[in-house]
C-alpha cells in the first residue's frame, strides 16, 4: 500500500520514480552551476506545466483533481525561482503568477526589451522578486481559455479575479468558487452570487474579444437528438 491508503501499482512506482529522477537531475545542474562559479549569473526557474500531479498516480489535496483539469488541481503549481545575490532567498509569495510571465521575466533580467511591435503576454516579475515578494504586480485578473472538445462537458473558460474563480462552459453553467475559503472548491457559489458572476463573465469575454481569443460557436449542422 502506498501513502495515501490506495493499492501500490507498477504505474504509480513509475511516476513517483520519474519524479525522484527530475529532482536529482535538478540537483546536479545546480550543483555544476555553483562549481563552476556561474550560479549567481544563471536565473533558475522551476514549474510544473498543467498542475500538480496525475490525480490517478498521486493526491493533490487539499486541490480538487490533478493534471490537465479546470480545477485548482489542474492550475495550481509550484513556482520557484533562484538566482543568488539578486532574488532574496527563502521568501514566499501568495500572489498569482503565470507562466507566461516567463518570457518578459526571462528579458528583463537578462537586459533585453520586449519587441514593440506585437502583444506580449505576461508581466516582468522581476521587481517582485528582487523585492522578496513586496512590490505589487499591475495585473487585476488572469484567464484560461480552452476552446476544444476535449472531456466533458466541453469548451471553457477560466478567469481568476481577487479569490474568485469562474469557470464558464461555453454550452452549459457557470461554476464560482472562493480560493481562499474554498481551496478545494467543494461549494460552487454561482446560484447565490448571480452578480458577481455577470461582472466576471462580462470581463472575460471582453478580455478574450481584446485578444482576438478564438470562440467556441454552435455548430448549425449539429442537431441535438
């Protein structure tokens, strides 16, 4: 039996294995950097992509699910930066971030600028990082748009405004959930907050219009049986 009560199986070894590999190697580009006397040049970053871990392999709680999932389970992951004498180590952040902040991070530190002649996604987190996490972000929400028919039941979206989070189906409900009362989002409060969710709604779909977001739209060949 593994940790979490549930029967040890060749594919849960498997993943935990791989997981124990990526830290080791993860060790050992550290390790060469500081030999060789380049760890307080290099910027690290660390994420995982699609969150936390496959919820068949492993337990995410408190999040709800796990990888390439709408929940918290499938959005939340960890995100860590090091670079010695430049970012204060040791300090935690709660606030949101992205990994499209990657990019404009990545080119300020590196003293480059961002090309002027196109939309960059993302914010520069550098000054709150160099901060210790103190120096606010200028960003008021965050959105995920998934328009395809990959799982039930179908196309969405996603914004994330202050602790609110509203996923709207493009052919079905809303749901709302309060990350910081509701980690695991168990209560959904859409029927009890109809105008908190018309103000998200209205501001997501007004932020993927300002994009050129591709929207999900009803198919006139399709007809319901």
């Amino acid at each position: 039996y593994d940790r979490f009560g549930g029967v040890e199986n060749e594919s849960k070894r498997i993943y935990r294995a791989m997981t124990s590999a990526l830290d080791d190697g993860i060790g050992d580009v550290n390790r060469a950097l500081v030999e060789n006397g380049i760890d307080k040049n290099t910027l690290i970053i660390f994420l995982s992509d699609n969150g936390a871990g496959v919820a068949d392999y492993t337990n995410n709680a408190p999040l709800r699910l796990g990888k390439h999932t709408l929940f918290e389970g499938g959005i939340r992951v960890p995100f860590l930066v090091r670079w010695p004498g430049t970012i204060p180590a040791g300090e935690i952040s709660d606030v949101p971030v992205c990994s499209i902040d990657i990019f404009p991070t990545v080119v300020e530190a590196a003293g480059g600028k961002l090309p002027s002649d196109r939309a960059v996604d993302g914010l520069s987190l550098m000054p709150h990082l160099k901060s210790g996490g103190t120096t606010k972000l200028h960003r008021n929400e965050l959105l995920w748009h998934f328009p395809h028919y990959r799982h039930a039941p179908g196309p969405y979206s996603i914004i994330r405004q202050g602790n609110h989070k509203l996923i709207k189906f493009w052919g079905g409900p809303f749901e709302l959930y309060d990350l910081q009362a509701d980690l695991g989002e168990a209560k959904n409060l859409a029927a009890n907050m109809p105008k908190r969710v018309s103000e998200l709604d209205t501001l997501l779909i007004k932020r993927l219009k300002e994009t050129g977001a591709k929207l999900p739209r009803e198919n006139p060949d399709y007809t319901k049986k």
